[in-house]
C-alpha cells in the first residue's frame, strides 16, 4: 500500500539510537514520504537536516504553543530562512494548546500563530495546526485571517468543526489514537468525512497504537487498515486517496 506519515518527530530522543531502522521499517511499509514536524528553532533545524539525510523524510518548521513565551521577531526569521529550503513543505508544528498551564497566555500564543499564518501565506506553504482545547479560538482565527491551507494535525474536535476547516481549504489528520478502543467519537467522526479531505499521520514517537510503546512512521499502515474498517472499503482505497491527499497539498513529488 502507498502510504504517507503525515505527521511525526523523528528528531526525537527516543529515535536516536535506531533511526535508520525506524526508515527501513517504513519504507518495507510502504511508505513513500514521512513529515517531520520541528516544535522551536532548534528542532525545526533538526528536521530540516533529517530532509536532507533521508530521501523519503520531509520537513515543517515553526514554532509549537508550548515554545511561544520566547517567540520573537529574531525566531520568525530563522524560522522563513528555513522554509525556504526545497525539502520543506509546511509551516508546523503551530496553533494552540490551552489544556497545559504552564504554556504562554492565550493571547501570546494566539499572537504567534498568527504571524506563523502570515508566514505560511508568504513563503506560499501549507501549515501543520496543533490544537488542545482550543478549537473555539483556533477556527475564530481561522475565520479571520486569509488563511493558508493546512491540516489539522491529530484532529480532536467534532464534526462540525472537522467540516468549518474543510470548508477553508483543510484536511483533516487522523493520528494513532483513532485505533484506540475508546476512540468510538472520533471514529464516527472519520466515517462521515470525505476521503478526499483526510490524511494519516502517527504523530510519533508519541500515540502507538500498541499503548505505551513507541510509535513509529510504520504504524501508518494501522490507521489507513482502522479507517478502511470505519468506512467499509479496501485498505487500498484508503491508502491511495490519503497518500494523493498529502502529496497534493504538501506538494511533495
Ligand atoms: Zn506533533
């Protein structure tokens, strides 16, 4: 099946030792390209340089909510030298996280995000959207600004919204917390989505399938077999529309 991690961190500490395994599991897989996504500068350089390791390894770079409270103009511009570069495709991780205490006031993240936007629409790249308990406030900006496309990166939110973000031009991404025997909401969810407006990501190493392990590009494959179960149609046919979905709005050959 071809398939596509739409989303994932292998510059994590937990990849370090066995990173070139981790690839060739994904490739044997099937998969065809793998988004990393970078949380600050340093880590968006470290997906940048991943890119540039790896043929099939793709990079987003921008700055996460939990890194907003030491957002500056000084970062922007580190952040648009790298999306410059050829094996970037996105602006990511950004958005908003309200459920952790400890992350910037709601209005210095809501102020980082939207410069992250206007960058996107600048350098003419879609964006990678992370959003906890915040869906209110993220589609209000949304709304407001002329937003680029993107997806939603480990959807949570419900139908409603999941359909708000189509319409503006967003996919919508499942990660490996749909397999989960709990995830009934999120599930039905998926099932009255179009396929068209759906990718796949593992959102590794975090959200294994196999609960408490880590999760790996690999994995995809799970998600793409779940979503074919929900809809009742081949793994296949998931795999192909998903993999599509990515390469044409990530424009990734
Ligand atoms: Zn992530």
């Amino acid at each position: 099946m071809p398939l596509i991690d739409a989303h994932c961190h292998l510059d994590d500490a937990q990849f370090a030792d066995d990173l070139d395994d981790v690839i060739a599991r994904a490739l044997d897989a099937g998969i065809s390209a793998i988004i990393t996504a970078g949380a600050d500068v340093a880590t968006s350089r470290a997906a940048v340089e991943l890119a540039e390791k790896y043929a099939s390894v793709y990079a987003v770079v921008g700055i996460h909510p939990h890194a907003a409270h030491a957002f500056d103009d000084a970062q922007l511009d580190q952040i648009r030298a790298l999306a410059l570069h050829r094996k970037v495709v996105g602006i990511g991780e950004i958005g908003l996280d309200f459920y952790w205490k400890e992350n910037a006031p709601r209005a210095i993240q809501e102020r980082v995000l939207i410069a992250q936007l206007d960058l996107a629409v600048e350098v003419d790249k879609p964006v990678v959207i992370h959003d906890r308990d915040a869906h209110a406030e993220l589609m209000a900006i949304l709304a407001r600004r002329t937003s680029p496309r993107g997806i939603l990166h480990c959807f949570s939110g419900d139908l409603a919204m999941a359909r708000a973000a189509i319409d503006r031009g967003f996919l919508i991404s499942f990660a490996g917390n749909l397999t989960f025997k709990n995830a009934t909401r999120l599930q039905a969810i998926a099932r009255e989505l179009p396929l068209e407006k759906i990718v796949i990501e593992t959102d590794a190493p975090y959200l294994s399938p196999l609960r408490g392990n880590r999760n790996e590009p690999a994995n995809v494959a799970r998600g793409a077999e779940k979503i074919a179960t929900i809809k009742n149609v081949e793994p296949r046919v998931v795999a192909d529309a998903t993999t599509q979905n990515s390469k044409m709005l990530f424009r990734m050959e």
